[in-house]
C-alpha cells in the first residue's frame, strides 16, 4: 500500500535515483525500511496514514513512525521493533584509512547534512548503516559530507578533492572456521 505522508514531502529524497525529493505518497516498504540507505531522513515522521476502513467505510489510518536507524530500539509495544541501534560502549573499527594511503574514492555514497558540531567521521560511527565516509571539496563548492556501503573505492576520484576518508566496521566478528 501507499503512505500518505500528511501532504508534505515524506523524505529527503533518493540520492540512488536522482530523485531530489517531492515524493508525498511512498511505498510502505519503501516509507518504513528506506531511511538510512535509500534516502537519508524520513521527514513525514509524524504523519503517516494509510487507506483503511472503520465501521465498514473507508478510513485513512495513522501509523507509528518507524525510529530512525540512528536511534536505539524502541519500546516492544510497537510494531517495528526490528531496528538497527549501536551496541551500548561498541567502537568501530577502522578498515581502511585515507591518512594511511587508502584512495577512499567511493562511488554511489549519499550526501548528508551535519548537524551542528559533528564531523562525517563522528556521524558515520553513530549511524549503523554507514559503512564509509568522504569529506570532499566539489569543484568550486564547500566541504561536503558523503557516506554510505560505496563502491569502486579504489578509482579515479574525478573532479572532488577528497580531505578525508574512511571504511569501517560497526560491532564485532569471530572466525568459525579457517579455511586454508
């Protein structure tokens, strides 16, 4: 079904798609699960309705907003329990580094707007779904902030002057078997 984000633009757009934003109406896979890797900020958290009925009429209904995936879990008393949240006192790991000689070029990243005092690399570690950062200089532009998975993070940078770079690893892993 659709959701209905209370006539106002239901999220900052799609940065995959070159979609700038002015979606009003979402798929509900889309509105509940796509914060944090197809679009970065679900803004409509406060007014999602769907098509329903009440008494045998036709009813929009409201639905709890999902947390967003920077958050932690939140109570078990609603019905999309299953978030992704930091483990309480867990550090990333850094996998590679761009002050170490890694290229840290990624391609298909997203652009996200810092809140006040936070650097990308601080807001990648809180945020469960970043796997690497890029603060880059665009011809003729200010400093951005670009994070998500990436790809092609060993190429050709293009026309941006990359400051600084990171790939890293939220939570832990164990070997279960060597095999060599």
């Amino acid at each position: 079904p659709c959701v209905w984000c209370g006539g106002g633009l239901c999220h900052d757009g799609n940065a995959a798609q070159g979609n700038a934003g002015g979606v009003m109406c979402e798929a509900f896979d889309e509105a509940f699960n796509g914060e944090g890797h197809s679009y970065v900020t679900l803004i409509a958290r406060g007014s999602l309705t769907v098509a329903g009925c009440q008494n045998g009429a036709q009813h929009p209904l409201q639905l709890p907003a999902p947390s967003s995936p920077y958050t932690a879990k939140i109570a078990n008393t609603d019905h999309f329990v299953d978030q992704l949240a930091l483990c309480p006192g867990e550090q990333v790991q850094v996998l590679e580094d761009y002050a170490s000689g890694w290229p840290g070029s990624c391609l298909n990243l997203r652009m996200k707007h810092l809140g006040a005092g936070f650097t990308c690399a601080q807001d990648c570690a809180l945020n469960v779904s970043c796997a690497s950062w890029q603060e880059v200089r665009a011809e003729g532009t200010a400093k951005q902030c670009w994070q998500g998975f990436g790809d092609n993070c060993f190429g050709y940078p293009g026309g941006r002057s990359i400051l600084g770079a990171q790939m890293i690893m939220h939570g832990t892993y164990r070997v279960l078997k060597d095999l060599k």
